[in-house]
C-alpha cells in the first residue's frame, strides 16, 4: 500500500507541475477548426492567439495516454533542455531564466513542485527496503540495554525521593529512556523501519520537556512530521532566499526575484538528487554517499554563472552557501517540529 502511495505521489507531482505550467497546446491533430475551442478566437497558425491552446485537438484514446505520460513526465522539449543544465550548467540556466527566456526551460515552481513529489514518492519506495530482520535484532538488543538503565534510573530515583531530594531531572532521564523504548519496540515490531527510526531520534534528541505531551508520543510526532515536510515544503525558498541574499547585501543589480530563481532552481536539483540517491542507496550504499560531495560543488557553478563571480568569489559564497544551506535545513526541521508539537 506504501508504494502505490509513493506512486501516486509522483503522478501527483507531474500532474501539479503541468497545472502550474501547461505547455501551449496538446500534441496531435485530429480536429480541423476556424475558430479557437477553448475561447472562440478566430484561428491564425497552429496556435490560438488569445489563449495559447493548440488549433487542433485530438480525440483519440491513444492520444489521450500520449497527454498523461506528458501530465505525469512533462515530456517535452522543455525538461530536456532544462534537466541537463540544472545538473551541468546551472547558473546559465538561472541567469537566462530570469534575463526572460521563459518559453525554453520549465519554470523553477514547476519543477519545484515535481520535485518534491518525486522526492517523496522515491523515499517512499526505497525506505522499505532496509527494514530488515539485523535492524530488528539490534531493536531488541538496545531495548535491553534501556530495560537496564531505566531499572537503574528508577532505584536513583525511589533513593532520592525517601532521602528527600529533588527528583526532576531523573523523572525527566526516565521519560527520555520510556520514549526511546518506544520507539525500539516499534521498531523491532516491525511498526517502523530503520530509516524512520533514524530521523525520528534526529529529530526527537532536540525535544524538551517543554513540548510536554508531544515528546510523550513521539510516534505520533513524527508521523506528523513527516506529513508536514510533504505540505510545507514550499516554505523552503522563503527560509532559504535571505541566506542567499546576505552573499550579495544592498546589491542593486541583484534583486530578491533573481535570489528566489537560484534558489528554487538550486532546491529542484537537491530534491532531484536526494531522490537518485535513496534508488541508488538500494543497490550500493557507498556510492550514494558519495553524493554528499556534490552539493557544493553545483553550488559553486550556479553561483559563478548566475551572478557572473569569478573563481574566487564564487568558492568563498559557495563556502558560506553550504553553511547558511544547514542553518536553512535546521530552520525547516524546527519547523516542523514546533507544528507537529503543537497540532
């Protein structure tokens, strides 16, 4: 059932991006028309003048499947000129972007919108894969090992109280310990899988007490979490967009709507790697991390392109870019958090 969530994620996506930036027309012609269907424009050249909609329009179940592999792919002349620059030529791409041509490349908000949902729906499918009969095993040897502590925590606890001392922080060690054990049971259930273990405890290490009820039912907190991420990952650019522009302060040639384009052009091909890595994670671990060494270096080429820095300029803002992109990262995270908490 996860999968085909996943799945439909996808399709989702496709089908979002192609609402936000619909090509000018639809593909074969079956219809021979004098005026425009769509507004009734008289018809000069194969598109409508008025609206954009192609002359003709079919009405052929294979043309019909033809326009969902483009609503769920984009597959059209756009995305191969814009995927291959996004990787290799990324500050050209921004900077003719934003210089007005449009017509040539998917839209950073489209391809953001994709983005995302393929992002998504590869975690979807690939995660599964690692919840396996080790992970399980070593959940139920750490929840020994927290079956000890908390034993040990609770005797501190009961000495303290007949002596009369505050007994605080040892209740509150003994929540955390509760909370973990949890989570470890859950784990080797089989409930939730390793890859969801992992960033639940990245995320609930930084809980406090005071998150109160929310830190009792971390489960429950990270579910909301995760279905957060998905909905508001489009506040992503506006959290990003002032860490750019501190690299160019005051800059009156560089404007907010230039600094909005690079990073969203710059979260897409993040998106899209982070995607390539969890399938590639399936087949080879190692090689997947090596992808961690390619953010900066992409940084560094949009950088240099799109805002025309030399060698120098470029390295120091790329440097600094990859620090602020983890500040960015912890903002979001915090985010989310604080939502999931307090829903």
């Amino acid at each position: 059932m996860g999968e085909m969530e996943a799945i439909a994620d996808a399709v989702t996506g496709g089908l979002v991006g192609r609402a936000v930036e619909p090509a000018a027309g639809e593909g074969d012609s079956h219809t021979r028309e004098a005026n425009c269907l769509n507004c009734g424009a008289a018809l000069v050249g194969p598109y409508c003048f008025a609206c954009g909609q192609h002359a003709h329009v079919h009405r052929t179940l294979s043309a019909f499947f033809h326009d969902f592999a483009h609503g769920v792919l984009h597959f059209e002349g756009k995305i191969w000129r814009t995927l291959p620059m996004l990787a290799w030529k990324p500050g050209e791409l921004t900077r003719r972007y934003i210089d007005g041509q449009r017509a040539r490349f998917v839209s950073p908000i489209a391809l953001f919108l994709f983005s995302v949902f393929l992002m998504f729906g590869a975690i979807g499918l690939t995660s599964h894969g690692i919840n396996t009969a080790k992970a399980s095993a070593d959940a139920a040897k750490e929840l020994q090992k927290d079956q000890t502590k908390l034993g040990i925590l609770q005797e501190q606890r009961a000495t303290a109280a007949k002596a009369g001392l505050p007994t605080a922080k040892l209740d509150n060690k003994i929540a955390d310990v509760k909370g973990e054990m949890t989570a470890l049971q859950a784990l080797k259930d089989g409930k939730i899988d390793a890859t969801t273990f992992k960033f639940q405890n990245e995320f609930l290490d930084g809980l406090n007490t005071g998150l109160g009820d929310a830190a009792k039912n971390p489960e429950l907190l990270f579910y909301k979490i995760k279905t957060n991420a998905y909905k508001f990952s489009w506040a992503l650019i506006p959290i990003s967009v002032p860490f750019v522009w501190l690299l160019f302060p005051f800059s009156r040639r560089f404007r907010l709507y230039d600094h909005t384009v690079f990073v969203t052009y710059s979260l897409c091909f993040m998106m899209l790697l982070l995607s390539a890595g969890s399938v590639i994670g399936l087949v080879s671990a190692s090689i997947a991390s090596l992808l961690w060494f390619v953010p900066p270096v992409h940084m560094y080429r949009q950088l240099r392109g799109a805002y025309a820095l030399g060698k120098w300029g470029a390295a120091w803002r790329a440097s600094v870019l990859t620090v602020f992109a983890f500040m960015a990262i912890g903002l979001f995270a915090s985010l989310l958090v604080a939502i999931g908490a307090f829903e």
